[in-house]
C-alpha cells in the first residue's frame, strides 16, 4: 500500500522511487520527451526513427522508451487520452524527473474548411472549457500561451523541410467532439477572438503544467477527421500515417 509520505517523498524530491505510474528510474528519462498519445505509437517511433532504445516504462501499458536520435537521446512517451492522463504524465516528467522540454505529437479534429486529412497544426494557445487549471492550480485559466521560442524552431524545422504548417489557436476538449450532441452550440460559448482551427483532448494540461513549473511544451498534431470532408483516418493510418509530424518533432530538438 502506498502511503501518503511515498508521494510526498518524491515530489519534494527526496525519494529514489518510481511514481506509481511510471517505473522508469530518474536517469532512464532524457530531458526531452516526445509524446505521442498512443502506446503503440510510441513503439512505432522507437523502432523507427532510435538507436540504441530501451522500454523503461510499460506501467499500465503507457510505453516509454528511451534511445537516440541522430546522436541526441530522447524519450518517446505515451500520454494515454484526456487531460487528466496526460496531466499526471507531464506533471511527473516535469516534476520528478526534470524534464525540459516536451513535445506532444497527436491527432485532432480540423476546424478549417481548407485542412485536410493529414496537414499539421501548430498550437499557439490552447482554449479549453475545462476546470482543469482550476481544479490543479485554483487558476481560473482558460486560454494557455505556447512556448514560443519552442514553437519558432518547430516552425523552422517544417520550413526547412518544406512541409506546410497551420498555426493558431487550438481547442482541448473534455470529450471525442464527434460525439457532442451539437457541436454548434460549443462554437457558440466560445469566446469571441479565440477561433479555435482545431481539436484534440490533451494540450492544454500539458501547456498549462508546463507553464506553471517553468518548462517547455508545445503541441503537434495531424489532422484525421473533418466536419468538412467524408473521409476519416482508419486506426492504422493514423498510427502510422503521420511520420512527417514526427519527423519535424524530432528534428525540432536536436
């Protein structure tokens, strides 16, 4: 049974234990974390794009691994759906294990008549309904700014590479938004000025936990599905269809 002295040991930074989500030793985890939502995307990566990788976490089959780049050691780790899965993994990166910087690489809704099933989108804020920085923090925060000296070489690197980025304010959902009962009421509450060009469920908990302790975060995603085209992404495209979105990640932080 863990008692409530095992967690404040580590979050004071006086325990050489795992946290109880993430068994991984503190020097298993790079400074820079690459973090798809997926698992087996995750896995996908390592295998792909690391040299010399090894599975340091697998608790509650949230994979991590840890290898090098192109001479530059990373982690590659899932966040599981939702802000309070990715709230719990970022916060422990962040917190217990110091990391610096984390990229979340992901899929989402486009919003924009002109985005098609895979173009990239770059967050610059992150709007989001929830109580989520308030329930965290006692911040009533809705609207999240995106390191932008983070997001300035992220756009370089697609530059660079010739790969179109869309980016502007994106929206975190509390819900998968092709379920909402009337999507148009949602548009409607939003705050004038926001705009959101996109959806996906877990930016703003990273942004905001990023910002809170001083680190470095920004928000990736593929588009997969459309209020505007018939076509969705079938679930092997979208764990493997997305290797430009990846490969601007990865080359953003050597």
């Amino acid at each position: 049974m863990i008692d409530k002295l095992f967690y404040r040991g580590f979050l004071e930074g006086k325990s050489d234990f795992m946290t109880p989500h993430n068994e991984a030793k503190k020097e298993d985890i790079a400074d820079v974390v690459i973090m798809p939502g997926d698992p087996l995307r995750a896995k996908y990566i390592a295998e792909k794009y690391l040299d010399d990788y090894k599975l340091v976490n697998k608790v509650r089959n949230i994979y991590a691994y840890t290898g090098f780049y192109k001479g530059k050691r990373i982690t590659v780790m899932a966040s599981g759906m939702g802000m309070p899965s990715m709230g719990i993994y970022a916060y422990e990166l962040f917190k217990i294990y110091d990391v610096d910087t984390i990229i979340r690489i992901g899929s989402c809704g486009a919003y924009l008549e002109e985005e098609k099933l895979f173009d990239i989108i770059l967050s610059d804020k992150v709007y989001s309904e929830s109580n989520f920085a308030y329930t965290l923090n006692n911040d009533d925060c809705h609207l999240v700014d995106v390191n932008q000296e983070l997001n300035d070489k992220i756009y370089k690197v697609a530059l660079d590479k010739g790969i179109k980025l869309f980016r502007g304010t994106t929206a975190c959902l509390d819900c998968f938004d092709p379920y909402m009962t009337d999507l148009n009421k949602y548009f409607e509450r939003i705050p004038g000025g926001v705009n959101p060009i996109s959806a996906e469920m877990e930016a703003f908990a990273l942004i905001y936990i990023a910002n809170m302790l001083g680190k470095k975060a920004a928000c990736l995603m593929s588009v997969v599905d459309s209020k505007f085209i018939d076509a969705v992404a079938t679930p092997e495209e979208r764990e493997k269809g997305l290797d430009n979105m990846i490969e601007i990640a990865l080359d953003s932080v050597l």
